[in-house]
C-alpha cells in the first residue's frame, strides 16, 4: 500500500503530503506544522497540491454547514428521557469543587490580577496592624496597658493567646488566616490578644481540641479558653 | 467574557444539573447532528440519533476522564450509536465494499449542471464517497480533529488515519476526473 503511494509521490514527500490535510485544518503540533512549512517553501509541486486540499476543506465546511440543525424536536426527545431517569443525588465535595473551579474559570484575569493585589494589600494591613501593636507594646517597656476590648464582640468563640515572642508579624498574619481567627481585643497586660476562634458557640470537646491543636503551632507561646 | 468550559459542565452534569446539560447540547449539537446526518442520510434518523447520544453524554458524564477533548469524546458516541443503528436496520456498514456498492455514478441533471461548477462539483463528490471515506474527511476538515483524536474516535491506529485520508482524497479525486473536471493528483 505505502509502496504504491510511494511510488506515486515519492518517498519523503509522501510522509509530508500526508500531512497537508491537518495543516490546513489547523490541527498539527508545533514541529509538524514547522516540517510542513518548510516543504511549501522549498516544493512548488507540493504547495498546488496544499492548495487542492485547501479546496476540499473548503468544500467540505461549505456542505457539512448547508446540512442545516436538527430541530427542537431533538432536544425535547433528550430532556423527555433525562426526566424519565432516575433522579441524582448531588456529591457535595464535588459540587464545591466545581463551583470554586468555576468561579476562578469566571473571572477575567484583569479581574483575577484584582483580587489578588486586594487580598495581598488585605494580608500586608492586617500584618501592619499586628506589628504596630506589638510595636507599640515594646515601646511601653515593662509598663503594659489593658487596652479596651475592641471590635468583634458578640457571639462566637473566643481564646486569649501570647504569641511567641520571637515570631514575625507576617507569621502571626499566616496563622491567623490560616486558621480562619480574627483578633478581637488586646494586648491586656501580659501581651495577651484576644481572639476569635469561630463565629459560633463551640462545644467544650471542639473548643479543647482547636486549643490544644493550636498549641502545637510554633506562632503561639501561651493560648487559653476564655468563658 | 469567558465561557465555562466543556469540562467543568460535565462535572455539573455528573450531579444532575440538567441546566449545564442544556448547555453543552446547545455547543455541540450541531455538529454531532452533522457528523451523524452524513453517514444516515436520514434528517429523521439522525435527530433520534441525537437525543440518543446525548441522553448517553448525560449517563456517562461522571465517567469521562479527561482524556480527549469533550467534542471528541460526543463523537466516538456519536459514531458508536450511528454503526449501531446502522447495523440494527441491516443498511449501510461503513466499509468500502458495502458503500461503495450503494454509490450512484449516474450521471444527474444535478451533477451535469455541477460540472460548469467546480466547488458545486466537489461537494457532489463528497457526498458520493463511501461512508468510512465521508466520515474521515469530514472529522478531519469540518471538525477539525487532529490524527491522534481522529484514531480515537474511529478505533483505528493513527498511520491508518493517514493511509485513510489519503485513499478517500485519491477517490474524491477519482469522482472528480469522472465529471471531467482533472486536478493532476494523484
């Protein structure tokens, strides 16, 4: 078969002309592309034949779009079919996967560049804040104030946590965002911070579990349960 | 505006959103419907067709793997369920020997007309190929699917894609020389 072909085009030509139909249609990879290319340019007799093919894939789109569009009819059958399917339970996790997929796939990356430079901006404040006030505390000396409580009062679940002494502000930032708390108050005398652990009412089992999985974090020097 | 991708519905698909399902009908529809009309001849048959496959795209949606682009993978469906269907009425196989059997070469009022045009011509022609032959020139021209899916799609090694495409230009050809109409190849 290959002799045939062969003999009718000639060895070499034969693997390139092979491939005219792809390179007009668009679908090579890079290197085929680049081969075929270069046979154009350098073998007139190839490049009236790319042009032959160009002609059939003209014709080709040409007829196939004439052939017109099934009618609704179509898609009234299927759904009459997928109504009378089973109905699915939805698997969360995969649900969730899907819509966070989605909703990055929908963002533009002009919005993406965005929303990365805010949450960024976010992180670099939030850091601000806690090293002005361990700033602040330093300056004070021994002498430490018990700051008013601030902010975040009200429901949820609360600690009071000493950060390690040696940590940086961008650390504590980490753990924090991390672990989804928030500072709600401090430093009260002896640097303690007081801190949102969960924005409802834990059980007591949860509460000692987040404390002693906190504990284990290099961030915090000292954490205890606040009632 | 970004669309959401083929993918990303079928997931949606896999948990039931018959929403998501509406839309990946709505993309792609069309062209299987194309793809299927071309080797049924049958506007009929390849609307139940259709529905068919899709309501398949529906079933199997949890198990598609990635592993080819979601317009080729409703295509080998579609072809699945067009030889199916072919074979469950005993008419045309896609082979050479059956089709070509089947191949009208009388000379037409429409084909005598066609000959004074050569793009009418060759669409004439394209339609009086063999199904196997249709069927890879079609994949290859119209939808666009390069060797590797091509091979996919039909089930056949990817040299045979070649070989194939190639035998199905020569006839083309063939039926063009018969209408008087010599492009010099092969």
């Amino acid at each position: 078969m290959n002799a045939v072909r062969n003999a009718a085009n000639g060895g070499e030509r034969s693997d390139i002309e092979d491939l005219l139909p792809w390179h007009a249609a668009g679908t090579l990879d890079a290197r085929d592309m680049q081969r075929v290319e270069a046979a154009l340019a350098r073998d007139p007799e190839l490049a009236r034949r790319y042009e032959l093919v160009r002609e059939e894939l003209a014709e080709t789109a040409h007829l196939n779009e004439t052939l017109g569009a099934p009618s609704p009819r179509a898609m009234a059958a299927l759904f009459a079919k997928i109504d009378a399917e089973p109905a699915r339970r939805p698997s969360g996790s995969t649900d969730l996967g899907v819509r966070i997929r989605e909703f990055f796939a929908a963002l533009s990356p002009r919005t993406l560049a965005w929303s990365a430079s805010a949450a960024a901006l976010a992180i670099v404040l939030q850091g601000a804040l806690i090293a002005g006030l361990v700033i602040k505390e330093k300056r004070a000396g021994g002498y430490e104030t018990a700051s008013a409580p601030t902010t975040l009062a009200g429901v949820g679940t609360y600690v009071f946590i000493r950060f390690a002494p040696e940590v940086s502000a961008a650390e504590i930032t980490r753990f924090l965002a991390t672990n989804k708390f928030s500072i709600a108050g401090g430093p009260s005398a002896g640097g303690l911070y007081r801190v949102r652990i969960a924005t409802a009412k834990l059980a007591k089992p949860d509460l000692d579990r987040i404390v002693k999985a906190s504990q284990q974090d290099k961030v915090v020097g000292f954490i205890a349960a606040t009632e | 505006m970004q669309t959401t991708s083929d993918e990303v519905l079928l997931e949606r698909i896999a948990n039931g959103d018959r929403l998501a399902m509406q839309v990946l009908f709505t993309r792609h529809h069309v062209r299987a419907y194309r793809f299927v009309l071309r080797l049924v001849r049958n506007e009929a048959t390849a609307e139940d067709l259709i529905s068919e496959v899709f309501i398949d795209v529906w079933r199997q949606a949890g198990k598609f793997e990635g592993r080819s682009a979601v317009s080729t993978w409703i295509l080998s469906i579609a072809r699945f369920k067009t030889l199916s269907a072919l074979r469950r009425r005993g008419e045309e196989e896609l082979d050479d020997e059956t089709a070509g059997a089947i191949e009208d070469h009388a000379d037409d009022p429409e084909i005598t007309l066609a000959k004074k045009d050569k793009s009418a011509a060759m669409r004439q022609c394209l339609t009086k190929l063999s199904a196997e032959h249709r069927e890879i020139i079609d994949l290859v021209y119209y939808h666009e699917k390069s060797v590797e899916e091509v091979a996919g799609i039909v089930g056949i090694p990817e040299a045979t894609v070649k070989t194939r495409m190639f035998y199905a230009r020569k006839k083309l050809s063939e039926l063009l020389k018969e209408q008087g109409i010599d492009r010099g190849w092969p």
